[in-house]
C-alpha cells in the first residue's frame, strides 16, 4: 500500500478530534449506500420486466422470420423451401401471410392484423402454450376454418368462446381498383369460427388473429404467395448454444437466399419496442445517477470538514517534506475511500435484496388479487449493470474528492500565508 492510500485509511477508521466528523461521515457512507442500493435493485428491476416481455414475445415470433427485399410477397414456386428445412438445428420452415383486415362481431368493428397460418403451426409447444382455454387448437377441422384471436382483440369484439357457434367476420381489401367505397365492392369477407383464444404479450393480443393459411390466400386472392417465411429453431440448440447457433443459421439462410431477401431474428422484429425498453433503462440510470451526486455531496462535505480538522497533520507533513501533490493525494484518496464503501455496502445489499426477491418474491405486484401475469415483481441481475454502477461510483467519488481536495487545501493555505 502507497502512503497517501495507507494514510487516508487511517483518517476513515480512525477517531476524529470532534466526534461530529466521525457521525458526518457515516452518514455519507449511508448516503452512497443508499443510492447504490436503489441503482442495483432498480435496474434489476427493469432487467426482470425486459425478460418478461421478451419471454412474452418469443411464444408467438419466429426465431428468423424472412420477407422480400422488394415488394410485399414472395413466391413459393421460386423460393428454397426444402433447403431450409435441411439446414442443421432447423425444426420448422412455415409460410404465413400477414394482412391489416377488418374485423367485425355483430355491432363491434376493430382493425387489426390476421395471420394465416398452416396447420402444424400447432406443433410448435411455445405456441401451444399461449391458448387459455386449452392446451391445443386445430386452425382447420372437418372442413371448418377457425381463427384464435388474441384476448385483447376478443374482447374488444366482444367474443365469448364458451358460446357456441361464436365467430368473427373478416374483411380484407380485393386486389386492383375498387369501384366504390363499400363492404360489398371492396372488400372480400369471410368468417371465422371461434374456440380458442391465445395471450402473450399485450401489443400482439389487442391486434392480432391466427387463421388457416390457405383459406387467408383465397380471400386475398394469393396465388402461391405469401408475405413471410418464419423459422422456427430446435429448442435445445438454441438453450445449449443459443446466440451463436441462431447466428450460425441465419447466416447459412443468408448465403441460400442471397440479397433478395431479409432475415430478422426477433430482437430485430421487436426493433422499436426493445429500443423502447433499452431508452426507458437509461433514463432511470440517469435518474439514479442524479441521486447519487446528490448523495455526493455529503461525501464533499465530509472531506471539506477532515480537512480543515487535519490543518495541523497537513503542516506537519509539509514539515517532514511533503509536498502539495502528495497531501492532496491523500484527501483524494479519503474521499474515494467513502465513495467506495458505501457503494460495496450497497452493492452488497442491492444483490442480496435481488436474490431475495427472485427466490421469494417478497415484493409482490397489486394486493395480489388481480390478474397478473406474474405475481411478484420480476428482477434479473446482470453482472453489467453492477460493472456500470460500481464505475459510477468511482468515477463520481473521483471528481468530488479531487476538487474538493484540491480547493479545500488550496484555501487552508491562503489563510495561513494572510495569517503569517
């Protein structure tokens, strides 16, 4: 240990001249802990609500999707299906069509999205998990073409699936010129049994509807046509190797397809909503920043006061030939001391608080008797956020003790050069 390091050791642990310094200065110590605290268990927080909803949106997203370059469909008579599907680690190669339509349910009109679909779309278990009232849903059977709304769209259609026969009217724009403005003329319609409802993530249930691709292809006129090729990856590649098995295939879909086409993974399907998210992390980052500084201040204050009280060990160490460089180093050195204290302690607490509550949810959302998703606040700790915190802290403590140091000592000086 150097000596201004070992002597600002020293001035924390030992006992002040006035017993006010040594109470002030815990109280800083409590203060950056605080603040710590709040950092970690905040942000973990919000990594926990991020993990929900992405959770959330990989039930019912592709873990690839791919659409034209040009255009908005794509023809299956030129397209590489079958090389696809021979790609290692590739479970499902499934052509959908995708359309804004109107919805319609007695009285009740909704814009929304239809997503047609094939049949052993049902295969997939993730997607199966979605549907509330069961664990399986058929979109064809006996001749009979069903649709699963989301439960946001069923209720603002006002679908009731425990009743028979309850179904919904589907309008889609014909293809060409209109002759006029009306449901007959313009839109070609059709209907939807429904039994089944799904629910994933907010945004996809108030807008969308799953139905059978082909009956969606005849209403839109679609001859061999679809709007997007959706991948579907072998779940234990993606939980053994799952960012590079998921890049080594895009890449491969890439180098088959070529620059006709574009390849999505679902970070890049959800672009606007995971930049959302990653804005709505910095901004409380920012925020509980800003309450750390404001818990700095006491930490200047503390050295302004240890300085002035060590006056007498600063002319002594002059006198013993210490020059300004090194006195000042050991006040930086004090100031940091505290910073870093209190932000370990609270870093320790803040992790101790996320582990309590990822295991114990002590914190739980609502009075507990409303309809939530989850039932306790979600938290994920992630060594970054904790890297970033502690960086934080250093460089905050860093600035605040050397310019309070710095002009602290300079004024001491100026006094005792007026007073000679």
């Amino acid at each position: 240990m150097n000596l201004p390091s070992f002597i600002a050791q020293r001035y924390l642990l030992a006992k002040k001249s006035h017993n006010l310094i040594n109470i002030v200065t815990w109280i800083s110590i409590i203060s950056v802990c605080v603040a710590t605290f709040a950092m970690i268990f905040v942000l973990s927080v919000f990594n926990g609500f991020n993990v929900v909803i992405s959770d959330m949106i990989h039930q019912l997203s592709p873990d690839l999707n791919i659409s034209a370059v040009k255009g908005k469909t794509i023809n299956l008579n030129e397209f590489p299906l079958e090389k696809l599907k021979e790609i290692k680690g590739v479970d499902y190669v499934f052509p959908t069509i995708t359309e804004d339509v109107l919805f319609k349910n007695y009285n009740k009109q909704q814009i929304g999205q239809v997503k047609g679909v094939p049949q052993d779309y049902n295969k997939i278990a993730r997607v199966r998990g979605t549907i509330l009232n069961d664990t399986t849903f058929d979109i064809r059977h006996n001749d009979i073409d069903f649709g699963v709304p989301g439960a946001g769209m069923a209720y603002f259609l006002g679908i009731n699936v425990y009743q028979p026969y309850s179904s919904v009217q589907v309008y889609v724009p014909k293809r060409g010129n209109a002759s006029s403005f009306n449901l007959e003329n313009s839109f070609n319609s059709s209907k939807l049994i429904v039994t089944k409802v799904f629910s994933t993530q907010q945004d996809i249930d108030e807008r969308l509807v799953l139905a059978p691709i082909n009956w969606l292809a005849n209403l839109m006129e679609y001859d061999n046509l679809v709007t997007d090729v959706e991948i579907f990856i072998n779940d234990k590649s993606i939980k053994t190797n799952g960012e590079r098995q998921l890049g080594r295939i895009k890449k491969e879909i890439k180098n088959i397809l070529g620059d006709d086409y574009k390849v999505y993974d679902q970070h890049e399907q959800q672009e606007t909503l995971y930049k959302m998210m990653k804005a709505e992390k910095m901004a409380v980052y920012l925020i509980l920043t800003f309450i750390l500084i404001m818990a700095t201040f006491n930490v200047i204050g503390t050295l302004s006061m240890l300085i002035i009280d060590k006056n007498k060990d600063i002319t002594l160490l002059k006198a013993m030939g210490a020059d300004k460089t090194l006195i000042k180093k050991i006040f930086i050195n004090e100031g940091l001391l505290i910073s870093v204290v209190g932000g370990i302690l609270g870093m320790l607490l803040g992790i101790a608080a996320v582990l309590v509550q990822q295991y114990f949810g002590i914190i739980r959302l609502g009075n507990g008797e409303g309809n939530y998703i989850i039932d306790a606040y979600p938290v994920a700790l992630q060594f970054a956020d904790v890297v970033l915190v502690f960086t934080t802290i250093a460089i905050i403590g860093s600035v605040a003790a050397f310019f309070t140091a710095n002009k602290s000592i300079k004024k001491i000086q100026d006094v005792s050069l007026n007073t000679r």
